[in-house]
C-alpha cells in the first residue's frame, strides 16, 4: 500500500513538473504585492475597510507525504493524551486558506490600522479509507491585528511596520485531542529590494485548563518568516524556535513557480515539531506539492 501511495504522490510531482514547463514560454505576469501593498501602509495604497483580502498563502496539496505519522499525539498532561492509537497513511491531502479585512484606519495620528483575520489549516486522510477518509486535523487560527507604519532606513533596506496580533489558535476536537493556545503575536516588517523579512515573537498567555503545557519548549517563542521573488517565481521560509535551548523549532520551506494565469504551482517541505497542534510534541519531515492560488 505504501508502494502504491508513494508513486502516486511522486506521479502527482512530475505531472506538476511538466505543467509548470508548459507554461514556461508564455509570458505571464504572477502579481507580486510588496510589504506596504499588503498591509496599506503607506497612503497611495490605503484600500479602506472592510474589503476581504488574501493574508497567509492559500494553497491544496494534493499529495503529502510524511516520515512518521502521529498514529498516538500525547501531552504533558495526561487527560490530553490519547489512549488508542489511529493507523494513519503516510500520504494525505493538505490545503490552507487565509483572509483579513481592516475594520479601522487612521488610528494614532490618522497613520494604523487594526485587522481581522482568519486562517485555518487542514490535514485529510484522503487516500485512507480504513477511517472513511476523515480529516485528521483541521487549525483554526482567528486573529486582531494593528499594524502601524515606520519608515527606517537600515542595512540597505527600510523597516516597514510595527505592531502585535492577539491570536488564538485551537482545533476544536474533544479530550483527549483537543488542542489550544492564546498568544500575543509582535511584529517588525523589513523589506529589501525583493526580500520581505517578519520578525514575530509571541508571549503564551495562560490557559485554566492547559491542554499543551510545552507547547512553546517545542514549536518555540516566535518565528521569523523570509520571502524572495525573483522573475515569476517566489521562495519563502517560515521558522519558529525557543530561543532559550537548542533543540525545538520547525523549518518550512516553499517553492512557488508560475503553471497558468495566476494559477501557480507549489512545492512545501516541513522538518521540525508542529506542524499542526496535535503534533506540536511530535517530530516529523514531510514534503508535499500542490498548487497556491494567492500571494501573501
């Protein structure tokens, strides 16, 4: 069966390949936003309220694959720690899908702007049907954003923005698979010629009931995220760490290449802890490819 999912997956990655070598003559135009185009900063690109825009990646892989599933998640608190374990496949599907909208401009010297956000993150047992090819996580990330534009000058490029999100992110399963956690998320905005650089570390607010005690000993206590475009091809990474220990922390890194219109192909590699919240103790490298619909 494993033989079977793994020429399928590397099938799906050559499909991928010869669609994206398809497009390659053909002069297409990937819309690239730049930091200040993304969040309005400065005034020529101030869109008002209430419009709903992209704001993480948004993509579908069709095909993921993992070294080492989670088949039984544990927590440091045992009421949280599964008790049988789950034959998961090493292949699934995963798709992201991310909005805002600002819902107030022009605060603090008519200069920020506070945000809504959603993202949520999915994980589907697609090709199992031992377990009706159920979802085996779904994250739901909400969020209130402020952004405030700052222009410095500095090691040839210019910070861009200050600000701090209050997020929750949770997946809304029952005991003993239920996982949250509260955070206020800062943000510092750098940008370079084509390089965007975010630099968010967070502070965990407590929990009555902590349903992940070393969530941060393993995913970390921020993340910085680093974009690249060049021509019609865009290169991103996101890592988290403690900061405090060596071990701990995840790396993501994604390749994104034009396939049709503004239609783009994806490749994605994960190496770390927490890649969903039920795995945020759990190590594991997966590599999927899929494709992304919008630029975040």
């Amino acid at each position: 069966m494993k033989k079977k999912q793994l020429l399928s997956f590397l099938s799906f990655l050559f499909i991928t390949h010869l669609l994206a070598q398809g497009s390659h003559h053909k002069h297409l135009d990937i819309i690239k936003k730049s930091y200040s185009q993304k969040w309005e900063l400065d005034s020529i690109d101030k869109r008002g309220t209430f419009r709903l825009v992209s704001y993480k990646p948004m993509y579908i892989t069709a095909g993921r694959i993992s070294n080492n599933p989670n088949e039984k998640p544990v927590s440091e608190n045992p009421k949280y720690a599964a008790t049988e374990k789950e034959i998961f496949n090493s292949v699934e599907a995963k798709f992201q899908l991310s909005f805002k909208t600002k819902v107030f401009q022009g605060l603090f010297w008519n200069k920020g702007d506070i945000w809504v956000a959603y993202t949520q993150k999915a994980h589907w047992q697609v090709y199992n049907d031992k377990i009706s090819r159920a979802f085996r996580e779904i994250n739901y990330e909400p969020e209130i954003i402020f952004k405030y534009p700052i222009k410095i000058k500095a090691f040839g490029g210019n910070f861009k923005s200050l600000g701090f999100a209050l997020n929750h992110q949770s997946n809304g399963r029952d005991i003993p698979l239920s996982r949250s956690w509260n955070r206020i998320i800062f943000h510092v905005g750098y940008e370079i010629d084509n390089w965007i650089i975010s630099l968010n570390p967070w502070i965990r607010t407590k929990d009555s009931d902590d349903e992940n005690p070393y969530i941060t000993k393993y995913i970390g206590n921020g993340e910085i995220n680093v974009s690249y475009n060049y021509n019609r091809h865009e290169f991103y990474a996101i890592a988290t760490h403690p900061f405090n220990r060596i071990k701990g922390g995840s790396l993501q890194l994604n390749y994104v290449f034009p396939m049709k219109g503004h239609l783009r192909g994806h490749i994605q590699f994960f190496n770390g802890y927490g890649e969903t919240l039920v795995d945020y103790n759990h190590r594991q490298t997966t590599i999927g490819a899929g494709i992304s619909f919008a630029n975040w």
